[in-house]
C-alpha cells in the first residue's frame, strides 16, 4: 500500500549505538508521514517499545508512537494482504524489490529520499482524468480493508509524459502512473507511449507502477447505459443510441472485458474505414466481428461519437455520478473488469487518517 503500507521492521537486540541519531531522525520523518495521512505505517509493539524508551521524539511523536503499538492488532496483519509495500531495515541498503510490487529499503537511504511525503497519480490529463479516478479510487473504499487514501493528482501532459514521468522519477517520491491504452480491441498490442514508458522505468529501481487502462481510454470506464439514462443532461443531441445498443445487444455471451464498448472511440465514434484501416488482421477481424450487423444494414455505416467533452459533461451531472458509484459497486461484470486495476492503484495510496494527537 504505497501511500502503500510502509513497515519498520528490525531486531532492536542489534541496534548499534551508531545508528541512534538517525533512528530519532527515522522515527520522526516516519510518524509525521502517518500523523498527516501520507502513508500507512505498521510498526510492531516491540520496535515502538523500543523507541519511546531510546529515540528522542517530542510528545506529539511518542503519542502517535503509542497508538501505533495499540493498533497494531488491527493492523499487523495488513502486511500478509497488502498488494505494495515498502519494508524499512537498518543499514544503507539501496531501494530493492524483492517481489512484484514489495519492496526494501534501509534506513540511511530513505532518509534522503521522498518517498514519506504524499504519493503522486501521474495522468494525461488531471482537471477530468484526476476528478474521475478519485471517484472511482474513492468508491473503493467501503470494500477495502484500509477505508483511507491519500495521493496528488500530477498532469502528464498528454504526449509529453514520458518525460514528465523522467522528471518525477528523479524527485523519489511514490509514483503511480496512468495512460490510456488506445487500444483498438483486446488483442491489440501495446502503445509506443506505453513502451517508452516502460523502458524508462527499467533503467531503475522506484516505488510504483506504470499501467495502462484495461479499455481504450479513460471515457471507457462509463458504462452505456449511464450515458443513456442521464442523456438528457449530458448529451441531448447524440443521436446513435439504438446503433450502439444493438450492436451491445449482439454481444451474447460476451465478457465486459471483450465488449466493443471498451474499445469504442466514445470520443470520435466509428465509420467503415475506422474499423477497416487501422491494427493488424486479428484487431480488424475482431472490429468487423463486432460492428457486422450494424455494417450489413447500412452501407454508409457510422456510429458518431460523444464528442471531445463528454467525461466533462459525465462529471458535470451529479446525479449520473453518484448512480456510477453504485453501478461500481453492484455490476459484476464491471467489477470483474476493471477491480484489479483499481485495487493495485488504490493500494499504493492507502493511508491512514489524519492525526488529531497532540
């Protein structure tokens, strides 16, 4: 849980008296990220034992130390469920990952990093693409074992964000970043953003992920029938719903995951030569398989799109977000679809609520 869950976690029997100083220093920089909801911090009761009775810690410090030691009921076995974590030992040891997502750093390191201050959501585009993932990430919480979340929303820029991405790396702060996947269909390969991405991150070892949505874009997320229900007040003029809806209709048996709706360019809508021209023969034999009965009827087939605005206009109508909400946490099929992306993000920016000690 990166806002992800950090763990303190050494044998105080080894303790040299070398290491003191740094501990106190440690032990602050650690309990003010927790006192101000940056991170989710476990320390075990006999390392907080330890340190109200050796560091030196100001009041504040040592009462939050000591709530820490009486939640730890609660909270040590969030370490065994936990999908990102960073482990704390003593020495110099470099940041490592020893497992997918669960991480190690020693002490002298960290200390001269930033990965106790607030963890950074690197998107595209943040007035709509932030206000929507913490919506969602937000919604999230009443089925999580960790109900609190804490992240910043950074602009990516679009096309630039590779770079923008090069530049986070080096502030050494928690990072989690998001693209659209502009894939065409499922079996679509990767984007050239989402390679460069990719090979940015393997120069070097950092704490977070870089991930792609598991649909074409973020507009993906909105299930049809929202943006049919509340159509009156976001988009009163489309006028391709029955075409959108038979083709929904035609999809038997099909999973969530292998719906035309998720690779649908919402934005843009779709024409014969869109799903003709782009991708290799598999995507255009999936796209041709999907949009068939809707070309066999219309030879001058096209299925408009909702327009450069319409997450605006989604997020805009209070009512179609709070029935999202619900949709999210009812739908199966939706949950089915995109629950694992959202649970690795949210766990990176788990936390724990503000402090009101001292």
């Amino acid at each position: 849980m990166l806002r992800m869950l950090i763990e303190i976690n050494f044998d105080t029997g080894k303790i040299c008296e070398q290491y003191i100083e740094d501990l106190s220093f440690l032990f602050s920089e650690v309990l003010r990220s927790s006192i101000l909801g940056f991170n989710l911090i476990v320390i075990r009761r006999d390392i907080c034992t330890w340190a109200i009775d050796n560091l030196s810690l100001n009041r504040r410090e040592q009462s939050h130390l000591l709530h820490l030691k009486n939640v730890f009921s609660q909270n040590g076995s969030l370490v065994r469920l936990a999908k990102s974590k960073l482990t704390i030992e003593l020495g110099t040891r470099q940041l490592e990952e020893i497992s997918s997502n669960n991480y190690i750093i020693g002490h002298v390191p960290i200390l001269r990093s930033h990965y106790l201050e607030k963890p950074l959501l690197l998107i595209e585009h943040i007035e709509n693409d932030g206000t929507f993932f913490s919506e969602i990430l937000h919604g999230m919480r009443r089925e999580q074992p960790v109900k609190e979340i804490c992240f910043q929303p950074v602009n990516g820029g679009g096309a630039t964000i590779t770079a923008c991405f090069r530049e986070e790396l080096k502030n050494q702060k928690i990072l989690v970043t998001v693209i659209d996947s502009d894939k065409l269909a499922p079996c679509d390969g990767c984007s050239t953003t989402m390679s460069n991405l990719r090979r940015e991150a393997a120069r070097q070892t950092y704490l977070g992920i870089v991930c792609e949505t598991p649909c074409r874009e973020i507009e993906n997320f909105i299930p049809f029938s929202l943006l049919y229900d509340h159509r009156g007040r976001i988009c009163p003029n489309y006028n391709c719903f029955e075409k959108v809806d038979s083709i929904l209709n035609n999809e038997v048996n099909s999973s969530l995951s292998n719906s035309i709706w998720l690779y649908f360019d919402i934005k843009e809508g779709a024409t014969l030569k869109s799903i003709t021209s782009k991708g290799n023969d598999e995507v255009k034999n999936w796209l041709f398989e999907k949009y068939k009965s809707q070309i066999s009827e219309d030879e001058e087939f096209k299925i408009d799109g909702f327009g450069p605005s319409i997450l605006n206009q989604f997020l805009r109508c209070g009512e179609a977000v709070k029935d999202f909400s619900k949709f999210t946490k009812k739908n199966e099929l939706w949950k089915n679809a995109f629950s694992d992306f959202f649970e690795l993000i949210y766990w990176h920016f788990v936390s724990s609520s503000k402090s009101r000690i001292g």
